[in-house]
C-alpha cells in the first residue's frame, strides 16, 4: 500500500469516528424523555400563573426552538446541527456568561489548557522515559533501583494530594510561588510572558510529578523486556558500546507503545485539565467545564465535550501516522 | 593454535557454584572446523562463551587459562583480557537466532557499521559491504532492507556476511542452521565451508545434528557433563566411536530404509532415562589425534 493511500485511509476512519462521535453527542440528550422547550413553557407559565394565552405559547415555542435549533423533525435538527459544529464552529450563546459565544470562550481559554498540558505532558514523559530508560537498562546494578524507586514513589499518590501538597510546600511553607496566580491580559509583551510562564510553573510543576511516576515505571518494564531480546545480545557480542545499544537497540524497540501511551495521554488532556485549573485557578478549558457544569451550562458543555472527542480522535490520527516512522514491520503491511 | 588449559568454568548461584565446563584441556589446531556436540547442559555453549571472552556474572572462570595464539587487528596477540576489543575483528560470532538478531526497527546497513570493529571510516566500510554480500548470493539491497523484510535463510546469510566480512581467524557458530529449513540449511552450511576454505581460519561449530558434523568438520568434539568425552579426527571418531556416549550419538543418526531405527531408539529411550556417564578429566590418545576420556576398558560401564 502506498503512502497516500495509508495516509487517506487513516484520514477516512479519522473523519469517521469524529462523525459517530458527534453524532452521539447529538442524540444521547433526545433520547431523554424530557422536551427542553417544554419545559422552559412549563416553568414560564407556572410563574405567570397560567395566564399565558395559547397563541404567545405557541410564539415563545417558535422562537425558543429556533434559538436552540429545535426547529423541524428530528433529521432536519441533525443537520442542522451538524452544519452549525463542523462548518461554523457554533455552539450557540453560553447561557451563563450570555451573549458570550461558546466558540469564543473556548478560543480564549484554548491557548492557556494547550500551553500548560501540552508542554507539561510532554516534559513528564520525555523525563520518564529516559529515568526509566537508565534503570532498566541497567536493571542488574543496584544504583538503577534507586531510579526505579522514584517512580514506585510517585505514581500511586492520586493527582489531587500531589497538587495541594505542592502548592502547601512550594507557595505556603516556603512562598516561591504564589498561592493563588495572576495571569495578564490583553497584548503580549516579554515580560508578561514571563509572568505567565512563572504563575504557570506551580500547576506544570505536579503534572510533571504525576506523569513522570507512570512513565518510569512503564518504560522500565519495557526496557528490561528488550534488553533481554537476542538482537540486543548480539549486539553486545558485536561490540557495541552500552551508549549504542541502550539508544538504538533498546530505546528505539521499547518506545513503540511509549509513543502510543503518549499521544493517548495528549487526547486525554482535557480530564486533566479539569482538576488542575480547579486547583489552581488557572483560566483553560477545565474552569471553564467547571463553572458550566455547576451552572447547568449545556451550550459549553457540548463545546467541551466536541472538543474532547476531536482531541482523542485527533491523537489516535496522530499515532496512526507516526506508528509507521517509527517501526518499519507496520510501514510494508 | 587455540590451546585450552585445564579450563573450568563455573557459575555462581547464591552460596552455591555450579561447574559447567570442568578441566577441559584442548587443542585446536588452525584452519580447522570443529563440531562440537552434546547434550543441552553438557557445557558446549560455556565453553563457547569462554573461549569468546564473554565471561561476565554469574559465570567465572574458577582455574585454567586460554591461549589464542592468535594476532589483534593491530598486530599485538590476543589475550583474555583484550578479546573482547578484537570481537568481529579477530573473532566473530554467529548466532543461532537468526531470526530475531538483528534489531528489527534499524535498517540492516546500520547494523553493520555501529560496533568499534567499524569506527575507522564507515562509508568505505558500507561500500564493501555492499560487494561482500553480493558475493554472499545476497542481493545489494538486502542492505537498505528491514530484517524482516527478508527470508529466514537471507537473514542467516546477513549474520554469515558480517561475521566473516573482517576476516576473522577464528568464528564461533552457535547452531547456525537450527532455526531453518533442510534445505536452506545445506546451503548456509556449503557457504560457510566455502568462506572458511577461503579465509584459511578457524571454525567452531556448535550443532545438536550429527548429519551437519558429519557432513562439514574436521574435528568432532563431544562434550558430556561439562568434560570432554572425545576428540579427534571427524572420520575416525565417525568410523571408531571410542566412548559410549559418542556411540550412542552416532547410532541415533537415522539411515534411510532402516527399519531397525525404531528398536533402536526405543532402546535408548529407556536406557536414556537414567542414564549416567562417569567421565574422567584426563583424556587418552586411542589412536593419533583421537582422544577419549576413559580407558577402553572401562568404556563399557555404565553406571545406573
């Protein structure tokens, strides 16, 4: 198979799962057995005390449907909706922080989520690797085990006591950071980025911490398993540098379902999001979710939850595609 | 000349040590093939690994020494303590798991020039790679390949092109044909005979298949319980089998037509069992070149 037609068939399920996945988050709702304009009437009337007449019933339902896309029978909606998300980008008002477009919010907030995750997911697992790397390479000498022990250490301490017991030590006990940040708005200028790198640096701080345990401990186990395999014998029998073989051998075989654990980390990163943001008062997408579940906010919710599904699909596509770089037995199937 | 000196080699299991080649005295004469058979546990591949200078922990060399009698790439003689900078140089290795030696993510061009046997200039290295395994039956391109984008036996013929591509005087074959068809064994073994008529060194051949020693070395080396049982000449311990063990390795070759075999082997099986051999270190000359652990007359015994 080519290429192109690797490339496109990928592209093609891409695209596929995107479809199943909005459409899902179209019709879960409509299978409730609750009409939402129904019961908006409903509570509209029994604060008017019924004495709404038929016809500014039937007005409000024509306009309430029309602003929630309502309108026709269920087919028609579908489409609609589907136009508005994928061509637009349109998730309606907010209902809390009306007008305010969902697209914008999730816009502003975007950046900050994507700075912060991305650069801390990828730091964690970089770091990972290679402590693991180390220890398990050198899994008979006894120095590695000390490698191996951080990990052990720092993997089973759920997320959100590692994150209050930094924030305790690092902005309360001793005040290196503060305790609650402040993030600038309006144009960027240098020292507003340092600022922000420096407000940020706490909350990348745990995540670093959290992900680095997992990582230690999956790439070591990885890494003892293939410094076991004959190609890597023979290569010590060759005459190899330990630099060689731990790199090239070793690394190269035990990254494959590192690189998958990776970018299924990248697609998650919306969850994380959540809890961090919360902790520390940080303006991405996870307060954002926060405020709009509290509130009833479905409009953002749907905005959340498509961008979560493009983000996991978009991370499978990713793997989809680098998989073949980096083992050639996948690249001639 | 490699000449072994009462060589033992153990291995350290907690408090506990175990001998896997004891009191092994040889010589190995050069522009040699030597087949070495025995039993799983009988300290063929110990030995192999010592004489390879790769002795590291659990396993020990407890008394004796090696002697290679044999020149480094830069001219001074190598010793235990320098063979391993001479691997692939002066001394190369075949391994039995073609299949899964190379490394299977690196192109196999790669794999040829990423040891210190290759540090002076790769690219001239890689070009005469390239004619070498053309010589091999190999086509040029198998070089930029994938392993797995070759045949099991091209993949053993990559394995022979770079343990013979330097030259070696002497090269270890640890079952070399094991994991392959008959007939791509016949030919990986002519090829081998090929280079080593060539190149005039020295080859140890470990198998567990008598047709193979038969067919390709000159010196049988039969081990049993970490000793050796007998040593000689390839015809004459084929044609005369000193030791009982040799004999009965021997007869389980089968022949084509022979109805006997299946009495023969029941036989064995149920002598197999609980079979022993005592095996004495000393070793006595039967005949001229042919070495046998034990006087003749006690080959018959055979302690239950």
């Amino acid at each position: 198979m080519g290429v192109l037609a690797y490339v496109a068939k990928r592209f093609g399920l891409y695209l596929a799962v995107l479809f199943i996945g909005l459409t899902i988050t179209f019709m879960l709702p409509r299978l409730m057995p609750i009409n939402p304009v129904d019961g908006y009437i409903g509570q509209i009337q029994s604060r008017a005390n019924g004495t709404l007449t038929p016809e500014a019933i039937a007005e409000m339902r024509a306009n309430l449907e029309v602003l929630y896309g309502l309108q026709g029978d269920i087919f028609t909606q579908y489409l609609s909706y589907l136009k508005r998300v994928i061509i637009d980008f349109d998730f309606g008002p907010s209902f809390t922080y009306y007008p305010t477009e969902v697209s914008t919010m999730i816009v502003t907030a975007l950046p900050w989520t994507l700075g912060l995750l991305l650069t801390s997911t990828v730091i964690a697992w970089l770091l990972g690797n290679m402590v693991g790397l180390v220890a398990g390479y050198f899994h008979k000498q006894k120095a590695a085990s000390i490698l191996e022990f951080i990990g052990i250490l720092l993997y089973p301490i759920p997320y959100y006591i590692l994150a209050v017991s930094v924030l305790l030590i690092l902005a309360y006990i001793f005040p290196i950071f503060p305790l609650s940040p402040t993030f600038p708005v309006g144009e960027m200028t240098w020292p507003k980025v340092g600022m922000i790198i420096y407000n940020s640096l706490l909350p990348a701080i745990t995540l670093v911490l959290a992900g680095f345990g997992w990582n230690i401990l999956s790439m070591k186990a990885l890494a003892v398993a293939t410094t076991e395999e004959p190609y890597v014998t023979y290569a010590r029998l060759k005459g190899a540098s330990n630099w060689t073989r731990m790199t090239r051998y070793v690394f190269r075989n035990a990254l494959l379902p590192q690189v998958t654990a990776l970018a299924l980390s990248l697609g998650m990163i919306f969850n994380g999001a959540l809890l961090t943001e919360i902790i520390f008062s940080y303006p991405g997408i996870g307060l954002i979710m926060r405020t709009a579940s509290t509130g009833g906010d479905y409009n953002v919710l749907y905005g959340a939850i498509t961008l979560s599904i493009l983000a996991v699909a978009t991370a499978g596509l990713v793997i989809d595609l680098i998989y073949p770089l980096l083992d050639p037995r996948i690249r001639t199937k | 000349m490699i000449r072994l000196n009462d060589l033992k080699i153990s291995y350290r299991l907690g408090t506990r040590t175990i001998d896997a080649v004891d009191g092994v005295t040889l010589t190995i004469p050069d522009n040699c093939v030597v087949g070495i058979a025995g039993e799983s546990g009988s300290g063929k591949s110990t030995l192999m690994k010592a004489i390879y200078g790769d002795i590291q922990s659990p396993m020990y060399l407890s008394r004796g020494s090696i002697d290679y009698g044999l020149k480094g790439a830069d001219g001074s003689p190598v010793t235990a303590e320098n063979v391993r900078k001479e691997w692939f140089k002066t001394i190369s290795y075949i391994p039995q798991s073609s299949m899964n030696s190379l490394n299977p993510v690196i192109r196999i061009r790669e794999q040829f020039i990423d040891f210190p046997g290759t540090d002076s200039n790769k690219k001239r290295v890689l070009e005469r790679a390239r004619d070498y395994i053309g010589k091999l039956g190999l086509p040029a391109e198998a070089m930029d390949s994938y392993p797995h984008q070759l045949s099991g036996g091209m993949r053993q013929r990559m394995m022979i092109a770079l343990a013979t591509f330097f030259q070696p005087e002497l090269i270890i074959a640890d079952e070399p044909t094991t994991a392959l068809d008959v007939v791509v064994q016949k030919d990986i073994l002519m090829l081998l005979m090929e280079l080593q008529e060539k190149m005039g060194n020295t080859i140890l051949v470990v198998s567990h298949d008598m047709g193979v020693h038969y067919q390709v070395t000159h010196k049988m080396l039969i081990m049993y319980a970490g000793r050796v049982v007998e040593y000689g000449d390839t015809d004459s311990v084929f044609a005369d089998p000193q030791h009982p063990y040799t004999k009965m390795l021997i007869d389980s070759l089968p022949t084509i037509g022979d109805d006997s075999m299946r009495g023969v082997m029941a036989s064995q099986a149920g002598a197999g069992g609980d079979r022993a051999y005592r095996v004495e270190p000393n070793l006595i000359e039967v005949k001229p070149g042919h070495f046998v652990a034990q006087p003749a007359r006690q080959k018959e015994e055979v302690l239950a």
